[in-house]
C-alpha cells in the first residue's frame, strides 16, 4: 500500500491506485492521510470505491436523462413524468453532484411551494427522491450528500380545495384571456372535467364526433389507463367549431400550446380580471369582494367539470367514466355539491 509522503508545505499527500487509475489527494496531517489511504484500500477490496472528483464533474442533468431513458419507459404516464422530471432537470441540471446538497433541496421546495400546492411538491419531492435512489443503489453514482431529499422536510400536504368558480368569475377570466386558443382551452375544460396535460396534447384522431367520444390512450391519461371520454353537448359544439376553424384536420393536435403555458396564461387572466373587477369597483365607488376572483386556480375547473355532472344526477360510475378516477375516495376530492343543489333535490 502507498505510504503518506510529506511534502514541503508540510502536508501529506497520498497515490493510492483505484480501478479508475491512480489518484492524488493531500491533506493536513499523516493520520488524516493514512485514515483516507484505508477507507480507500477498504473500498476497493469490497468493490463500492467511488472517486469523489466524479461527483465534482457530473451533473445532475446526466442522472435526470439517465431516469427518463431507464425508468420512466416502466412507469404508467410515461408523458407526465418526463415532464416533471423535465422540470427537475431545469432546476438541479446544472449543478455537479457534489453541489446538489440538502439546502439546494430546501430552497427549491420553498420556492415551489410559492407557486403550487403542498401536494405537488411533495410529489416532485418524491420523484427527485427516486433520482437519487437509482443513481446510488443501481447506475454506481457516488453522491457527495447521499440522498439530499431524504435530510428535508416534506410539506404538510394540503386539504381538499373546495373552491369553485362561479359563471361570472369564469366569463371575467375568459374576456381577460390572452389568446383565442387558451379561452377554448379554458372552456374545453369545464365541458370535459380532462386534465391539463390531456388537454395540452390530445390530438384529432382521438375526437371520435359520431360516437361523440374522445379517447385519450393510456400515455396521456394520469393512471396509464384507456380513458373514453363522452362528449356533452357542448363539449361537441366546443370541438366542432374548433375543427372547422383548423380547416378539419384528420391529424395533428387540436391545441398547440404546452402545459405550463396553460397555467401561465390562466394565473394571468385571473389577475388581470381581479384588476378590471377592482377598477370597476372603484370608478363605481363600491369595495370590492374580498374573494372574488381569488384563490382560483386551473385545476379548479376540473372540480368544477365534475361538480356540475354530479349535480347533474350521473352516477358515481358515470362520473369515473369522464374523470377517470379508479375509486370513490379519489373522485370525492373533486365533487363539490352545492348544498343548495341538495336542498332543491330535497323538495
């Protein structure tokens, strides 16, 4: 075994030699250099050495591709979770693995949590986590900080929201919409209670108008399962006008807009409705509601989709059909009948 050699600045440096050639690393005192010649020495006998300068060179991105390419062809929402994954590569990529440490982890969450909800973090979380996992136990990465993810904090995840727009609120966010495309988007939307991804990437050959179906194939929908979404009336209308102004495409996507432009351009409708609503106010020297036009956010119009239905009288299986929900306790989360819907029923 290398011996610590003592240099002139008073250091020790040691060579040991590893699978990946011989390396070099000095240090303050001979008993730090012969304890680090040992872990070394130990390491390659059991065959779990990793060289820590790799973890100063890679970066996180080559773990994020090495996932989408392994892990996520195995996974159900094969589109989905290239995308959040995507998301994390955007934050993370550029920081080599020695840098990607708890308190980046920490930050991170604390800046998502200004802009989505606790439960989504925590689901993000949960794929970053799984990043981490794979890169140690199974493709031989050496992480500096072990598994980041695991040493913070998980936000409390939040309660079931309730929130529901009313006709006013949504014909005010619509008028404010930036775009033609993103108001059918919006529209669209509450007719079909279908997720944002689904609505991102659903294309014309899915929209069946004799049988008045749209089928989303199981690398769109959330549960990796065939989802048949039957068509209100004025879900068809929606569509139908659509494709008469696209000149009736037999192929293509029917919105050309991506997810999170999708939820850019409906948080900036509702603000800028809030302000008209609040200008209103004030030229009518009125205050304005406290809550109108807040707190409402683009997932709200798939609660509100699925709450009319319900108060619409389908039944539980009825509303699985267009929600896409595998059980009760899932779907309870999204309906929100109005007692006073209750009441009428009542008699």
């Amino acid at each position: 075994m290398a011996k610590p050699q003592k240099l002139a600045s008073g250091r020790y440096r040691v060579q040991p030699m590893t699978a990946n050639g011989r390396i070099s690393r000095t240090f303050r005192t001979k008993a730090e250099a012969q304890r680090y010649l040992n872990k070394v020495a130990y390491e390659r006998d059991m065959g779990t050495w990793q060289d820590p300068q790799r973890a100063k060179e890679t970066p996180f991105s080559v773990l994020a591709d090495e996932y989408i390419e392994k892990q996520i062809p195995q996974q159900k929402s094969e589109r989905h979770n290239v995308y959040v994954v995507n998301r994390l590569r955007e934050w993370f990529g550029h920081l080599t693995l020695d840098e990607f440490t708890p308190k980046t982890v920490n930050d991170w969450k604390h800046y998502r949590l200004q802009q989505v909800a606790p439960t989504t973090v925590l689901k993000e979380m949960g794929f970053l986590s799984s990043i981490c996992n794979r890169a140690r136990r199974e493709w031989g990465y050496h992480l500096p900080h072990g598994n980041p993810v695991e040493l913070v904090s998980k936000p409390k995840p939040s309660e079931p929201r309730d929130r529901r727009p009313t006709q006013d609120e949504l014909a005010r966010i619509l008028d404010a919409s930036a775009s033609e495309e993103l108001q059918a988007v919006i529209r669209l939307a509450v007719a079909t209670a279908m997720r944002r991804s689904e609505l991102a990437f659903f294309t014309w050959p899915m929209v069946d108008f004799t049988a008045g179906v749209v089928t989303l194939p199981k690398w769109l929908t959330k549960n990796g399962r065939v989802k048949r979404v039957p068509m209100s009336r004025e879900a068809e209308r929606l569509l139908r006008a659509l494709h008469e102004e696209q000149g009736h495409p037999v192929k293509g996507r029917v919105f050309h807009i991506d997810p999170q432009s999708i939820t850019d351009g409906f948080g900036e409708a509702r603000q800028l409705a809030r302000r008209y609503y609040e200008q209103e106010c004030l030229t009518q020297n009125e205050p304005p509601k406290p809550g109108y036009l807040r707190n409402i956010r683009l997932h709200d119009l798939r609660h509100e989709a699925i709450s009319r239905l319900a108060e619409k009288g389908l039944s539980v299986p009825e509303l699985q059909m267009v929600s896409g929900h595998r059980d009760w306790s899932q779907l309870a989360r999204y309906t929100h009948i109005t007692p006073e819907v209750v009441r009428q029923k009542m008699g």
